[in-house]
C-alpha cells in the first residue's frame, strides 16, 4: 500500500509502501489528528515513520503499483 504524507512547511512530501491496510492506515491519522498525538506508519522494510499530527497537511492512501519486470512470450 502506498502512503503519501504531505506535511505543512515542507516542500517534498513522504512516501512510504506499507503492509497495513487502508482501514488501519485511516485510523491511525484519524486518531493522530483527533488526539493530537504522532502518526507512526511502519514501512516495508520495517523502518517506522513518525509523523506530529499537528503538521499532517494531508495523507493519500493507495494501491501500490504493480511494475511488471521481463518478457512474456506470447
């Protein structure tokens, strides 16, 4: 899953591939925001990002790209 975090003041934005589902991805930014708490998504690679909910400009939540690699023989 693909997971997009823009963040106020801030010129690039962070992009991350998850393994959590959209549902589980909108409630952790539901609740960094309602509680005013951090954002913390684990990536792919199990590295952690930690986001203040604060500064969440927005969070755009889709499907990973599917890259297809080689040749089909037809």
């Amino acid at each position: 899953m693909e997971v997009r975090i823009g963040v106020q003041d801030v010129a690039r934005e962070l992009v991350l591939e998850s393994e959590q589902s959209p549902d589980e991805i909108s409630a952790a930014v539901t609740a960094a925001l309602a509680e005013g708490g951090t954002l913390r998504l684990r990536d792919v690679k199990g590295r952690e990002v930690i986001v203040p909910g604060s500064v969440i400009g927005y969070v755009d939540i889709g499907a990973a790209e599917v890259r297809h690699v080689g040749f089909t023989i037809a």
